[in-house]
C-alpha cells in the first residue's frame, strides 16, 4: 500500500484540522464504523461527516492526551532503545482515498521494518482493559492505520492512571484489515450519498429523524410493514424493564434518603450521597397569564414536536 501526505498538521488551527477531517475516516473513527465504540454511534459519525452535526470538541482527557504525547514518546524510547519519529502530518491512502491517517509518530522494528506509533494516556480506572491486550478500539485504530501506510507492525505506548507505563508491539491482521475496508467504503458511501446508514438508539438518530420528519400530515395513517410487529414488541418489552430499573432505582434513592435523615451527606466506602437544599426561582406562568395576560402574550412563544406512542386498538 502507498499513501499520500495531504497536509502538515504543525501549525494548522484546530478547526482546519477538524474540517480535513470530514474528507474521510480517520483512526479514532474505525471503531465507530465497526459499531463497537463506547462513545459515538455510526449515524453521529455519518451526521458529523456530512456537516449535519458538529465534531465533538476536544475533552479534558483529549486535551491532556495530546499535551502528554511527547512525554509517553520519550518514556517509550527511554525503556526500548527505539527512537520514535513525531509526525505532524495528514496521510491518505492513495488505493482507499477515504482512508486517513494522523498518526502520533513512526518507528523501526528489526523484523517489521516501519511502524507506527500511537501514544495513549489512560485513567487508573481502566487499567483493566490492558492486562491482557488493548482495548478494541484502539487495535482497530491502529490497523486502521496499518491499512493506510502498509506498515506490518504497531507499538501502542500507555501512561495509565499517571503511573504505569505500558507498551504493546501489534502485529498487521491482512484479514482483519480487508474486512476494515470494506466497513469502511460501505460507510463512505453513505456518506457520498447523503443517506444515513441504519439508525440505532442514539440521540443521534432521534436527532436525525425529527429533522427529516418534522411534523405528521393531519388525519393520515400508513399500513406498517411486518417488522413492526417485532419492534413493538421489543418497544413493549423495553418499557417494562425501564419501569423495572426505575422502580428499582427510586427505592434505593428513598433508601438512602431515609439513611442520611436531616444529614445533608453520608460517606460509604468510596461513595459520598448528598441531599442537599436547592433554591431555584421560576416564573409562574400561570399567574403571568391570568393577572397579565398582555403582556403574557407579548412574550409567550410557541413550539411544536411530535409526540410518539405505541398502545393497543
């Protein structure tokens, strides 16, 4: 595989950099197109690429991340003896154009030849996940890169928790990668085509929908097809867990309030509970209109949505 530099990232402003990447799919992304990310659906991701909805901005954690690379580079030469090459450049795969790559940096492995880098920093919590592997997304992403530059092999270096330093040498999957490509130019031409891919219980499908379908034709119906049946039913069975998990999470809350008593907090273990006084002020609306209805009027402003049901006739 052979690839394209399209931009060098030294001294681009982050809004350019966000722009370039609505022209394809980037690392971070593959996961996401794989449906097996814990942060973003793929109709977020179709929505963000075709400008439908805006990139999300970069947390404390990215931020952080990004401000510790240079320290888990350097960390990361010190323990291996490998130098690290940082690059600050946007790459395109010249045979899957919609491939990109913004890697954190390029090494040498004697028996793989050039590979990339990626630095992680990752909180304490998630120390788990990288005792016996890396977490999915990030070995998709790394792939996803190996997919573009050709390269056979690729170090993952993470400063968990701010005090243990780990590192992992990922070997190309050929197989894994030709199914990546295929996720990948399938979820592309959504993209091309304006057409979301299948929705899912994200808000941003919700988003989407209520966009498309902003208000009902007055009096009209429509014969559904077969599948409905099934979703009303997993609509159906969803809601009788939801009242479950309420009903069980109300009771545990009384609980706990009948614990604390006139106490405004209580610690247990690792866990503070707080029940604490709140003053809000509102305005009265209904006074408002009755005792000034005028100016009531002048200043009441109207909205309209769609309200959605499933009962039985």
């Amino acid at each position: 595989m052979s690839f394209t530099v399209i931009a060098n990232t030294a001294a681009m402003p982050y809004e350019e950099w966000l722009e370039c990447r609505k022209e394809g799919i980037g690392g971070s992304d593959a996961a996401v197109v794989c449906g097996v990310s814990r942060y973003k659906s793929p109709v977020e991701l179709w929505m963000e690429k075709t400008g439908q909805l805006p990139a999300q901005e970069a947390g404390e954690a990215a931020y952080w991340g990004h401000q510790l690379e240079e320290l888990v580079r350097t960390e990361f030469t010190k323990r291996t003896g490998i130098q690290v090459e940082h690059r600050m450049e946007l790459l395109r795969s010249d045979q899957h154009p919609f491939m990109q790559a913004n890697l954190d940096g390029t090494c040498r492995q004697p028996d793989l030849g050039p590979c990339v880098f990626e630095a992680k920093t990752v909180s304490a919590f998630k120390a788990g996940e990288w005792e016996d592997g890396i977490p999915d997304e990030y070995y998709l992403q790394v792939q996803h890169y190996m997919a573009v530059t050709g390269y056979r092999g690729a170090y993952v270096a993470a400063l968990i928790g701010g005090n243990n330093f780990r590192w992992k040498l990922i070997h190309r999957d050929d197989e894994l990668i030709e199914a990546l490509i295929q996720l990948e130019a399938d979820f592309w031409k959504h993209v091309q085509n304006k057409t979301p891919p299948p929705l899912d219980g994200s808000s941003a499908s919700a988003k989407f929908l209520a966009e498309c379908f902003p208000s009902s034709l007055p009096r009209s119906t429509v014969e559904l097809p077969g599948q409905a049946a099934t979703l009303i039913r997993q609509y159906d069975e969803a809601c009788e867990q939801l009242k479950a998990i309420t009903e069980q999470k109300q009771q545990a809350e009384n609980l706990l309030k009948q614990m604390l008593g006139e106490h405004e907090s209580g610690t247990t273990g690792d866990h503070i509970v707080t029940w604490k006084n709140v003053t809000q002020e509102r305005l009265d609306s209904k006074t408002l209109k009755a005792e000034h209805p005028t100016l009531y009027k002048k200043y009441a402003s109207k909205s309209s949505y769609r309200r959605f049901s499933v009962k039985a006739i």
